[in-house]
RNA sequence: GCGCCCUUAGCUCAACUGGAUAGAGUAUCUGACUUCGGAUCAGGCGGUUGGGGGUUCGAAUCCCUCAGGGCGCACCA
C-alpha cells in the first residue's frame, strides 16, 4: 500500500523463494522501488522493514539479504492451519470461485468421423479434458464440446470407401477411392453392413448406397470414437454436428453478418474475408468461384454460434499443425465484434510414436497407425494420461511405446500413486477412518522436522498454483507439483513413524499424513487419474 | 523466401513469467529397513542454459544476430 502511494507503476512481486535460506516469503520491493528514489535498496527495505509490525504468529522473521530482498519466515499459525483448512475442505480444498457465473466451452478432440482415434487425439483429450476440470475447479461453469465434421468433402470420401468395399465383397471390381479411406476397419464395417441389410444392399443404386453408406460409416466411427473416449474417461456435455449449422442457416446468416459489417469483397469470382485488418498476413477466401464454401467459414459459423449460446469463453484445442489458422479465425470473430478474450486455441503438437528404437509412421489413409484404444489398453489410462500431460501442449513429443508399455516405476504416474496408497496405508493399518480424525485435539505445534515444515508449506501451495494453471491453460503445472508433492510425502513417510509415534505427536502425524492424502487425491483426480488405495 | 513455436545435465523435462548457488526424474556409481508397502529413501557423477552481441542492480527468461529442429504460408480439409 505504501509502496503503491511512493510510486504506482512499480512492479514488484511477492514470491515463494526457491531456497529455503530465503525464508517463505520475499520480495523484491526494495530493489525495484531504488532507481525511483534513487537510493540505495538496502537502505529502502530497512525503512519498509522498520515500518511494519508482523504478529509474531504469523511471521516469526523478517531479513534483509542480498541485494536488497525482503524474506519473511511465516511463524507456527500461517502453517498449521494450512492442515486444518485441508481435512475440513476435504475433496474442495483448491476449488475456488473466482470464475463463478461465467461459462467456459471446452471444445477438443472434435475427430472427424471417419477413423479410429490415434495417439494424437489421445493427447488432445487428455489436456482438454484437464483443462476443463481446472476451470471447473475455478468456479466456472464447464461444458465439454466434441465438433463433428460431418458434412464435408472427407465423409463422402468414408461413404464412398465403405460402398466399395461393400461391392469387393459381393466380387465387384469397385477401388477405394483416391483420397479415400483404406484401413481395416471399413471392411469389417462392409461385412456387418450385408449381414444387417441383406446382400441385395450392394444392388441399390450407387447415388442411394453410398448415401446410405456415409450415414452408417459416419455413425458407426462415431459410435466407436465415444466408446474410445469413455474408456478413456473422457465424456463429453454436447456434441455439435456441422449439419446443424447448415440446417440451421447458420452459414448463409454468418455470411450476411460479415457482409454486413463491410468485412468482405469480391475478387477473382471469390469472395474474401478482409482478415488481415484484423492482424492476419492476409485477406481468406470465404466462398470459391466454384460458388461452394471453403472450411473457413463454417467455422466462423460455429463460433459465431458458441457465443450465440452465451458462453463468456471459447478454448479450442487443436493440432499444432493448424496454428497458421489461429489468427485468421480470430480476425474473423473479432469483425464479428466479439471481445479478445472470447476466443482462445491451445496447441498440441503432434506425437510420434516410437516402437522398438524407430519411429512409427502413422497415416489414416493407408490404416497404418497407432490408435487411442490400443495404447491405453497397453499402458492403462492413468500412465497415459499422465504421460500426455506431463509436457506443455506446445512441445514435441515422443511417445516411446515400448517405455510406456512398462508397467514399472518409470512411469511417473506410479510414484504419484505409490504416495498416495501409503498414507492409505497408514489408516488402514492402524483401523482410523481418515474422515473422523479430530482436529481441534491434536497439537500440531509437535510437527516441527523440518520435512515436516516442507511438506506442509507445500501443501498450502496447491491453491495458487491451481488458480496458475488454470489462469495459463497449462495442466503440466499439475504434474509437476505432485511429483514435488509425492518426493515429499514419500521423503517424510521414509524418515518418521506416524503409528507406534507417542501418542499425541502420532494424532498430529495422522492429521499430515490426511492432508497430504486429500490434496494428492484431489490433483490425481483433477488430471483424471485415479488415487487407488492399493496398488 | 516470409511468419509462428522450439533448442537447458548422456536422455525426458522444470525453473513460480526479470531474482539470490539453474533443479527433478532417468541412466550410471555408492550407501540405507528386524516397524505404517523397497513401486521407497540418502548421497556421488553430470551444465559456457545452441553460438555471439546488447538492455540493468540482476538474463535460461526481454531485444538484435547467426546456427539447428518442427509447423504453417491454398479458391484443401
């Protein structure tokens, strides 16, 4: 407060000093205040030292060090509570409502229907749906969106590989079409097809079977891909079909909106979208002079209609390989007139699969690839979910099957999991229903090991750094702090007893060993991975 | 050719968005339980943060430049 009076656009921050030495707490104030006052920062941070009084509680110690940091040591009170606060709040500690009454969609994965799902979307869905529980967590109100594209030119290509197939084998001379689709499970599909329908549907008119073919292709991988997702743990609030946006005019009315603006021209026998006043390279083409549209804009459609349902936020998550589309869709809803902060795209890069030392080339086209279900049937969905998020969205990744296929200790997830099934342990062996500890009994003023202090100081960590995920979109931030939690626990768990401890300091023990379990149990079950009892 | 992202220990990744001595895991080497699960713990080895310049009290982080990798640059989806 005071340092906002002295000079308002100072930029300090507080902050968790990663060296224990530097107390719990410091800041730089002093340092970034000098140059204004033109005065020695040491000197600075004494007088702000000087001018305070800190309940002794609260904070045991303050320091001036180095350069002109700030360290404070927060006293016995700031730490235990931290424990109480946990097993009161149980499964909500972290949760917070700063984002209480605004609605988020979450839109991933959004497979076009017309394979399996590769390691690829894998990814996808495991980081959309952790971003969707962060933001849940946050208070917001989450639906989690699967976009169907099943109106272009890719589902007549499925339509049109299935009919063949169905005419190979009835012994027709029928090819799978150019650009069409190869893999296995077409022919599998063909011969279900002719056992349900009767041989005679290979007779129909080709206009009339490979329209009936697409439906059946599209709801069929449809059908495969959500029974791939739940395995996965995966569900989606609400899948959007793009027929809707056609059968609601949805197109032709985001077309009249954007001429109506003044945002399109003609050129060439096109029309184009002027996008690059909005900070893209360049202008787009929105209707070819064949007079079809292309991709773009029933893009523009759909999320012209996302904020027609009111959502306050859009976050798509795409394949990196998309990522020159990031602007020219923004440009496109900004001259729609929606707010920057509406529209948001997570990136994932794409994965390589390696299997045994060489990379494994993999393509829709020829049927050549890894699915979804083959890997988390290999590996289980905790260590696959866990693997995908252990890495920013926007790094590459190579996903080493044959590591993963290890169910050994290599997995991070297991050392995760591994610290949550021993303090389970812990009740269980000695028969206290973790639920019913007391809390107003226990002296935790006898936790005083330094591990101890650590873990609990750690512990009390896991708010702010949920509201940073979230904040960020980056659900690795989880990982990575319960692998910090779990070294922790298990470090602690390694060093001291809880049961056969004398009496009162094991009441307090138990009440570490409780808190340490809910938040574990909480973060595990943010990422969607279980926090098994027993392993 | 232009644009965006990336390059940190042998390998996989961190570093709280400009802070203090750049940290974990893995690999490798050495140690540790007669007890709550050893899928564990403690320690050793390992670094010119791709190279060079700049900005300032202070740079892995910001700016410029060079090198290497990925992805975009369609009247394709």
């Amino acid at each position: 407060m005071l340092v906002r009076m002295a000079a308002p656009d100072v930029d300090y921050v507080l902050e968790r000093p990663r060296n224990p030495e530097h107390g719990d707490l410091a800041t730089n104030v002093a340092m970034q205040l000098a140059p204004h006052l033109k005065r020695k920062p040491r000197e600075i941070a004494q007088e702000l030292v000087d001018a305070f009084e800190f309940p002794e509680s609260f904070v045991s110690n303050v320091e001036i060090a180095g350069p002109g940091f700030i360290n404070f040591k927060f006293g016995s009170h700031a730490l235990l509570d931290v424990l109480v606060n946990i097993c009161e709040l149980g499964c909500d500690y972290g949760r917070a409502d700063v984002g209480k009454g605004k609605s988020v969609n979450v839109e991933f994965v959004s497979a076009n229907p017309t394979g399996p799902l590769h390691v690829g979307h894998g990814r996808g869905a495991a980081l959309g749906d952790a971003v969707a529980s962060l933001l849940e967590a946050m208070g917001h109100d989450v639906t989690r969106e699967f976009y169907v594209n099943d109106a272009g030119l890719q589902v007549e290509r499925l339509g049109l590989s299935l009919w063949a197939r169905i005419q190979q084998l009835r012994g027709g001379e029928a090819e799978v079409p150019e650009g069409g689709y190869h893999g296995e499970y077409l022919i599998e599909l063909a011969k279900r097809v002719i056992e349900h329908e009767g041989s005679e549907f290979a007779d129909l008119p080709q206009e009339v079977g490979v329209g009936r073919c697409r439906e059946i292709a599209v709801e069929d991988q449809r059908k495969e891909q959500t029974k791939d997702l739940a395995d996965f743990r995966v569900k989606f609030d609400c899948v959007f079909s793009e027929r809707e946006l056609y059968a609601g005019d949805e197109i032709t009315a985001s077309l009249e909106a954007l001429n109506k603006r003044g945002l399109t021209y003609e050129s060439d026998g096109a029309l184009w979208l002027r996008t690059s006043e909005w900070g893209d390279t360049k202008d787009r083409v929105l209707r070819k002079s064949d007079g079809t549209f292309t991709y773009f804009l029933p893009d523009i459609a759909y999320h012209r209609n996302k904020a027609g349902r009111h959502f306050d936020r859009a976050i798509d998550v795409w394949g990196a390989d998309h990522h020159g589309y990031i602007s020219r869709m923004r440009a496109a809803l900004k001259g729609l007139g929606l707010e920057d902060s509406f529209f948001d795209v997570i990136l994932v890069q794409l994965v390589k699969v390696m299997r045994d030392g060489s990379e494994v080339k993999f393509s829709k086209r020829t049927g050549d690839f890894v699915t979804l279900r083959a890997l988390f049937e290999e590996t289980g969905v905790d260590a696959a979910r866990y693997f995908f998020l252990t890495r920013r969205g926007d790094a590459q990744f190579v996903f080493d099957v044959d590591l993963a296929k290890k169910q050994s200790d290599e997995n991070p997830v297991y050392y995760v999991q591994y610290a949550h099934t021993r303090m389970a342990g812990i009740f269980r062996k000695a028969e206290v229903d973790p639920t019913q500890l007391d809390l107003e009994g226990a002296d935790l003023s006898l936790l005083t090991e330094e591990d101890e202090r650590a873990l609990m100081k750690h512990l009390g960590l896991y708010p702010e750094m949920l509201v940073k995920a979230a904040d960020t979109l980056e659900p690795y931030r989880v990982t990575i702090y319960l692998d910090e939690l779990a070294r922790l626990v298990n470090g602690w768990y390694h060093r001291h007893r809880v049961i056969g401890s004398p009496a009162d300091l094991e009441r307090a023990r138990m009440i570490l060993a409780r808190a340490a379990q809910i938040v574990l149990s909480n973060g595990l079950n943010l990422l969607g991975v279980t926090a098994p009892e027993r392993m």
